[in-house]
C-alpha cells in the first residue's frame, strides 16, 4: 500500500481514555513526519519544547508530560537524532494526510480521536448509518458521562465536522428529550482504508 498521502494514527480505547493522552500533541507529530526508508520520524531539531509552546498553546511542562506518555506507550521512540512514530500495524487507523492536517489545524484536543472514532464505527456499520451516544464517545475519550461541559466539547467537535464537510451528521434526542446522540449518515470523502 502507498501511504505517502496517508497518516496511520491509534484508535486504541486504553490510549484514546487516557487522560495522559493527547491526541493533538500526537496527531501534530504523525502529520509532520518524514518516511525514510519505511520509517516515520521527525527529527529532534524541529521538535524542541521551548519552541513549540507557542504553536501548541500550553507550557513546556505540559507539552513534556504528553509526549513523555507517548513515549511510555510505545506511539513514539528514540532515534538518536529523530522521535520515531511507531508502526502500528494492523492495530492502527490510516487517515488522509490532507485530513489529519484540517484536524490538526483545529488546534484542539479530542478532534482526532472523535474523528477516528466516528470514521472507524461507520465503517464498521456498513457506511450506512452509525448512531453515536454522546456517552460512548466520552468513554471513548476518558471523559465524564455525567458532565455537561463534555457534552458541550463534544457536540462543538461534531458540529465542525459537519461545518467543515468531513462527516454529514445530525444531531437528536431521545424520547424524554434529555440524551442527545447523533446520527452519522455519510463522510466527506473516501479519507480512510
């Protein structure tokens, strides 16, 4: 398969509900990597903390402690001179490089995530129809079921993705009008294998 246009990123529920996991941090590493030789990396030289605060908006500390994650789990290794992205083979999900950058550009946690968990059960569902719990997705995340404020990032996400083309979906309550879920009809283009 040629991947030079696609990004392989983790759907892996006990790294997605991790609250160590940062999904923008690690979609931002995925999308700025070289393939050298069948090696995904990016040199060490352009991925320095005190320099990427600003494009991260967060201080170094906090952008240390979500790449120190990756590296505890295995999504990113030391190369000596470059951070390798670690093949996730048949574990990990592949999303159009040109997509992964428009959720990147969102510069916000859980976009990726929503967005891999949304693609991969609608694929799962046939592409015909998926219907997302908004609490399935906030398990999904790690998130409280009970919060309001999660629901609210969640529904934001779900609204730009729509806004933006990637995902038609609709949102709707239940018969006591109090759980919302959406229902996903259809995505942008054909972003994913």
């Amino acid at each position: 398969m040629d991947t030079k246009d696609y990004r392989q990123v983790v759907s892996d529920m006990s790294i997605t509900s991790s609250k160590s996991f940062n999904d923008f941090v690690y979609g931002w590493l995925v999308l700025h990597s070289i393939c050298e030789d069948e090696e995904r990396f990016v040199w060490k030289r352009s991925f320095v903390f005190s320099k990427m605060e600003q494009e991260f908006q967060m201080t170094r500390k906090t952008l240390a402690k979500y790449f120190d994650y990756l590296l505890e789990v295995g999504l990113v290794a030391d190369g000596g001179d470059k951070w390798v992205i670690t093949d996730l083979g048949k574990e990990g999900f592949w999303i159009a490089a040109d997509i992964l950058e428009r959720l990147v550009l969102m510069r916000q946690r859980y976009v990726i995530s929503i967005y891999v968990y949304l693609v991969k059960g609608y694929w799962v569902a046939g592409k015909t129809r998926l219907v997302v719990l908004l609490d399935n997705v906030k398990n999904y995340l790690g998130l409280a079921t009970n919060s309001r404020s999660n629901s609210h990032i969640i529904t934001e996400i779900f609204e730009n993705f729509r806004e933006m083309g990637l995902l038609n979906c609709q949102l709707n309550f239940d018969q006591s009008n109090v759980k919302r879920y959406y229902v996903l009809t259809g995505i942008g283009k054909s972003n994913y294998f």
